[in-house]
C-alpha cells in the first residue's frame, strides 16, 4: 500500500477527506522516522576509533532500529487496512503494537548519547522526541479504540502497561534532553 508509495502520495491522502489513513498510521510513520534517525546516528558512528570500543553495542541497536523502522512502516499501512476493515480488535492491536514499539524505540536512544557520534547527538534527541511523541499519538488511538472493547479487565491491563510505558519514555527522554543538552552546550 503506502509502504512503496511516495511521500507525497501518502500526505495527499492524508490530508485529504478519506476515511485512511489518519492519526494511527501517522503515529506509525512517525515512530519509523524516530527509529531511521537512530539507524542514522549508527551508521555515521560504526567505523569512526573514537567509538570502537562500543561497535559491538552499536550494531546491535542498528539491528534493532532496522528492525522496529520496518515494523512500524508495515503498521503505518496495517493500521489504514485495519480502520477499513472495521474489526475493532484490529483497529485496537495496531496502534497497541505502535506503542509498545516506540517504547522500545526510545530506550535505544539514550546509550547513543554516551556512545553515539556527537556530532549527531541532536538527532539522537529528534528521535527520542519523535518515539515520544509517536507513543502518544497511538496511545489516543488505542484510548478511542478501548471504548469499544467489552473486556473490561484487558481494557484495563492494557490502560495499565500503557501508562507505565509512558512514564517511562517521559523519565528517558527527560534524562536524554539533560545530557545532550549539556553536550551541545559544552
């Protein structure tokens, strides 16, 4: 679907009066954009000396970034194949998985600061923020989407983990812009 479109094509629809994609795809091309600029800060670091002795680190977060950017490109086209179908337990899942995934996202970042090229280190903060802001944006999603959930003890388990995820990212990111800050400082 948009996975092999062009941005603008994706844009355009969004921004048209289509039913999708909307808020739930977008959180998901958001966290992919989160998780290319983690790959980007990897890659511009693996090779330099200043960093070898953390390479090893760092191409285990390139796999994981790689991995969470295809993720959340496929749900950024699962989540407009989901609203379609009008299955409300996968209109639900997506934006769930969004959210668990930016959690994991974030907490990729946050080593980069120590160990990630520096002249990137802003990037690492776009990331993190984007992560951050991502997870939020799919939280509403799954929020809106609890309301149809007749399971009540899930709805709250899922209320639950969502609200720990996000403290979490809040406590991360908070640490993150502290330390890059006094970075770019100097």
């Amino acid at each position: 679907m948009y996975k092999n479109e062009s941005l603008k094509k994706y844009l355009d629809d969004l921004a048209a009066k289509l039913p999708a994609p909307g808020g739930g795809s977008a959180a998901a091309f958001g966290a992919a954009l989160g998780a290319a600029l983690i790959s980007m800060v990897v890659n511009f670091t693996l090779g330099k000396p200043k960093y070898a002795k953390y390479e090893n680190e760092l191409k285990t977060i390139l796999v994981k970034s790689e991995k969470l950017r295809e993720e959340f490109l496929r749900l950024t086209d699962l989540d407009v194949i989901a609203y379609r179908s009008k299955n409300a337990r996968d209109a639900l899942n997506t934006p769930f998985m969004v959210s668990r995934l930016c959690y994991e996202g974030v907490k990729l970042c946050l080593p980069l600061v120590k160990k990630g090229n520096v002249n990137l280190i802003s990037d690492v903060a776009v990331a993190a923020i984007m992560l951050e802001s991502a997870f939020a944006s799919a939280y509403f999603n799954v929020e809106i989407n609890l309301k149809g959930l007749e399971d009540k003890k899930l709805a709250g388990a899922i209320r639950k983990e969502l609200t720990q995820k996000g403290k979490s990212i809040k406590k991360i990111r908070t640490a993150m812009e502290e330390k890059v800050g006094q970075i770019i400082r100097g």
